[in-house]
C-alpha cells in the first residue's frame, strides 16, 4: 500500500506539477513582491491614487486583454513553450525597476510585466491542464500549483520588508535595493523552466490530440455564464493597489508591515488554494458532473462584500481581518478558475478560452481598480462600498444561473 501510494506520488505528471508550482513560485517571488510596493514607491515620487489605480488598472486590463490574443495565437501555432519563454523572459524588467525614478519609465516597465504575464498564462495553464487531465485531477493540480505560487508571493515582499527593517530606512534608496534583488529569482526561474520543458518532451506527458477545424468549435453556455459571474465578482473586488495606498496614505502601517501583511495573505492564498482544489474534485466527482466543481464558489459574492468595510477602515485588526479575507478570495479564484476552465473546454480549444476568460477578468479588474481609486482621491468611500454591494449582487444572480445549468448539464 505504501509502495502504490509512493508510486502514485512522484509519477512523472507529479513531478512536472511540481516543477510548475517551484516556476511559478518564483515568479510570484519577483512580481508579486513588486506589486506589493508599487503603490508604496509611486506614492514617495509623489504620484497621486488615481493615477496608480489607472496605471494598475491598465497593466490589469492588459495583462488579462492580451491573453485572449496570446491563447488563440498558441492554440493555433501548438507553440505552447515558445510562449512560456517570452513571457517568464519579460520578468526581468521588474528588477529594473530599481534603476529608475522615471515615471514614464516605471509606467513602461509595470505595463511590460503584465504584458509578459499574458503571454504565458494561456500556454502554462494549456500544459498544466493536459499533464494533470486523467491522472491526478485539475482541482489538484491547480490548487498545488497555487499553493507552491503563493508560497513565492509571501515570500517575495519580505525581501523588501528585509531591505527595510535592516537598513532601518524606508526611502527611495531602500525600495530600488529590493527591487535589484530580484535579478536572483528571475535567473533561478528560467533554468526550472528550462528543465520542465525537457522532463516534458522525455516523458511525453502531452499526447497528441486529433486536429479540429478551429473555426467549427464553439464555447459552451455554461463557460460564459462562468465568465460573466466570476466578472462581476472580481469588478467589486478592492485591489490590493487601492489598499496598499490606503494604509500609506493614512499612516496606519509603516512600510516594512504593509509588505509584511501583504505577505501574510498570500499564504492565506496558498492554504485556501489546497483546500478548494481538493474540494473542487471532491464536489465533481460527488456531483458525476466535469461542472459540478463550481458549486464551490457560493460563497465568494458575499465574502468579497466584507472587503471595503474591513480593509478601507481605521481599524488595525478589521483591515487584517480584510486581508485574510482577500487572501481566501485570491486563492478560490486562483485555483477553481483555472480548473473549471480546462473541465468545460476542450484541448485543442483551451489557450482560446483561457484568453477569453482572462480578457474578461482583467476588464473587471481595469473597471473596478480605476474607479476605486479615483473615488479613494474624492474621500467617498461609501461609494466604493455601494459599487461593490451593486457587483456582487449581479454576481449571485449569475450564480443561480449557473447552478440550474449544472444540475441539469450532462457534461
């Protein structure tokens, strides 16, 4: 029993997961650490909260809007890797960050870094899907992989709160230190990628699927009512860029704590994520249904209406208590997203539906991040509460939806 149970452990597909989850880590490890600064530095070269909503609003939108582009593009070229090349490639303008006070410059490099994002994730997630399919489950895999991912993004803003709590300092000299020393994780990712692409053509983890015409496919109901929902509910999500300047803003936090509590949710991410895989296979195989998985998101509409109570409050303990929220949140749409995805599409279609589900994703991210940052300049956040309570209610109607459709699906 032992012995089958090792076996099953470190199959090849389980250790190309692995691999997946250690690349992502450190990608997460180089751009999440980033992002949880950003706001932070621009704030020191004195640019105001709605031109960093607008900024991260766009290089969301982008970094989303070009996956569609980038997921048609890899299912019709099959170049899945080249992909995941370019795109982990791109990583390396974030370290360059540190060399410039440049705003115009730093807007060209956060832009880039999300454009590299879009690249990648299409074909990453194609591959990640069709080694896991029929072997060890979607759920897991993608809630592993998340896992190990945000382990990076918990680690990854530590090393600025280490750059700060060492030196003692908070300035802009300090911000560019961190952002330098990400050059380590960028080399040390391309050297795992490296290595899985090879794992992956030695063990010929991907079989090769029968060509169809591409034009005769068409996405099912089921995808964009999944798509619309999990719209909705991410337009009323409160970007981490809006809180972060928040906590600066208002002098809540010090530096060196907003990363820290940053970091914190992130691992919040990572358990959740684990969590809600396993519960996403669960529900599926409970259900007989490849959609019955989705029953686990019931919750998300009415937890995200929490955010802007607790994180845009004066209250220490309520704003953390918002973070952990924000973490679990993070982590559910993570892990079931990418799942649900590869359980409602076919192979050959994949790249496409993932580019369409992120161009949609990203929208709501732009729509909801520009706004609330805007109406965090005005001192309104009644309103940002209200658009919140607005979008997810339109959210739970989807949600209805859905379920009917995956109780009477035969898929």
């Amino acid at each position: 029993m032992i012995n089958m149970e090792s076996k099953k452990r470190f199959t090849p597909a389980v250790t190309v997961i692995l691999l997946f989850g250690i690349i992502s880590l450190l990608g997460d490890v180089v751009y999440e650490s980033a992002r949880s600064v950003n706001s932070q530095y621009l704030n020191l070269l004195g640019v105001s909260a709605a031109k960093v909503g607008l900024v991260f609003g766009i290089g969301e939108f982008l970094g989303y809007f070009l996956r569609l582009i980038a997921g048609v593009w890899s299912d019709k070229s099959g170049k899945y890797w080249m992909f995941m090349f370019v795109g982990y490639g791109m990583l390396l303008v974030v370290p360059f960050m540190g060399f410039t006070m440049n705003w115009n410059i730093l807007v060209v490099l956060i832009l880039m870094e999300r454009i590299g994002k879009a690249l990648r994730n299409p074909a990453k997630d194609t591959v990640l899907s069709c080694v896991a399919e029929n072997q060890v489950g979607v759920g897991f895999a993608f809630g592993l992989q998340e896992a190990l991912d945000q382990i990076g993004a918990f680690a990854g803003p530590l090393i600025f709160t280490a750059v700060f709590y060492f030196t003692g300092k908070n300035g802009i000299v300090q911000y560019q230190i961190g952002y330098k020393w990400l050059f380590i994780a960028v080399i040390f990712l391309m050297l795992f990628l490296t290595y899985a692409y090879r794992r992956v053509k030695r063990d010929e983890l991907i079989p090769a699927v029968a060509k169809r015409e591409f034009q005769t496919e068409k996405l099912k109901p089921i995808f964009w009512i999944y798509t619309a929902f999990t719209f909705f509910c991410t337009l009323g999500f409160v970007n981490f860029s809006v809180i972060g300047y928040h906590l600066k803003d208002k002098g809540l936090m010090s530096d060196g704590n907003i990363t820290l509590l940053y970091s914190v949710a992130m691992i919040v991410d990572a358990v959740t994520a684990l969590f809600i895989g396993k519960a996403y296979d669960r529900i599926k195989a409970k259900t007989g249904k490849k959609t019955g998985g989705l029953l686990v998101l019931a919750a998300i509409p009415f937890i995200t209406l929490l955010l802007p109570f607790l994180t845009l409050s004066g209250s220490i303990p309520l704003i953390i208590a918002g973070m952990m929220i924000f973490g679990i949140i993070m982590g559910t749409h993570e892990t079931v997203m990418r799942s649900a995805i590869a359980d409602i599409t076919p192979f050959h279609k994949r790249g496409t539906s993932y580019g369409v589900f992120n161009t949609a994703y990203g929208l709501a991210l732009f729509g909801g991040s520009a706004l609330m940052g805007w109406v965090y300049d005005l001192n309104q956040t009644g309103i940002i509460i209200a658009f919140t309570g607005v979008s997810e209610v339109i959210a739970v109607l989807f949600y209805f939806m859905m379920n009917r459709m995956v109780k009477t699906s035969q898929l």
